[in-house]
C-alpha cells in the first residue's frame, strides 16, 4: 500500500491519497469533491482510493487563490 498527500491546485483542498497495486480498479478520474477539478485519471491496474482531509479556506468570491496566482 502506497499513502501520500495530495493537495487540489485550485482550491488547495488536501486529501489522502491511498494505493494498492495488488488489487485491481476501474478505469476513470477522480475529481475534487469541493470544486470538482480532476484530480488523476486512473487506468484500472491499480485501486486508488481519495479521502478529503483539509478543508479549503473561502473568502467573499470563493476559494482562496493558490500561492502560485496570488499576484504581488
């Protein structure tokens, strides 16, 4: 089992991303359950499961901006 964290580059929500290579999956995406951006295609060979763990902070016009497109 492979575990790592995961964070959605448009809201910066943070999920626990879990993975088991000796059981196999379905073909599909997965996308983030609080802007529903996709997150990772997935090709079926491996069973990959998503848990949200952090919550994005909002302001008045939504989600806060990522760091990266915060301008100066």
């Amino acid at each position: 089992m492979k575990k790592d964290d995961v964070t959605c580059p448009k809201c910066r929500a943070g999920l626990r991303r879990l993975e088991l290579s000796v059981v196999t999956g379905e073909n599909g995406s997965y996308s983030c359950p609080v802007c529903n951006t996709t997150l990772e295609a997935f090709d079926g060979t491996r069973l990959v499961a998503f848990r949200l763990t952090v919550q994005p902070k909002k302001n008045a016009l939504g989600f806060e901006p990522s760091r990266s497109s915060r301008s100066i």
